[in-house]
C-alpha cells in the first residue's frame, strides 16, 4: 500500500510542475512576442524561448533517464 501513496504524490507533485511550468511558458513567450513600446522583437530571445529551451529540457530529460535507468 505504501507505494500507491507514493506513487499517487509523484503523480500530484508531477501534475503541479507541469502547470507551473505551461503558465511560465505561456507568460514567457508573451512577454518576448509582445515586444518593445515601439513593437519590434529581439528574434534572439524567440530563438532562445522557442529552441534552446526545449532542446536543453530534451537533453536534461535524456540524461537523467540514461542516469536513472
């Protein structure tokens, strides 16, 4: 019984990062696609939002599985 419990907060605990990190994404992207008063866009910070964050989380991902398992 006690893995259940366990597994249930795992579950909880992933279900809340994930969240946290969809509304972080979401307010990111908005503040870097809003732009400036003047409305131009720093393509460097879309390139870093929307390339090598997800990049970096792919290979932080692969190594702790390659790690882990």
């Amino acid at each position: 019984m006690p893995t259940n419990t366990h597994e249930q907060d795992l579950k909880q605990l992933s279900l809340g990062l994930s969240l946290l990190g969809v509304i972080c994404g979401f307010l990111a992207a908005y503040g870097v696609i809003a732009g400036d008063a003047e409305g131009r866009v720093n393509l460097l910070y879309l390139l870093l939002l929307f390339a090598f964050l997800p990049i970096a989380g792919l290979l932080l991902s692969l190594f702790l599985l390659a790690k882990g398992g």
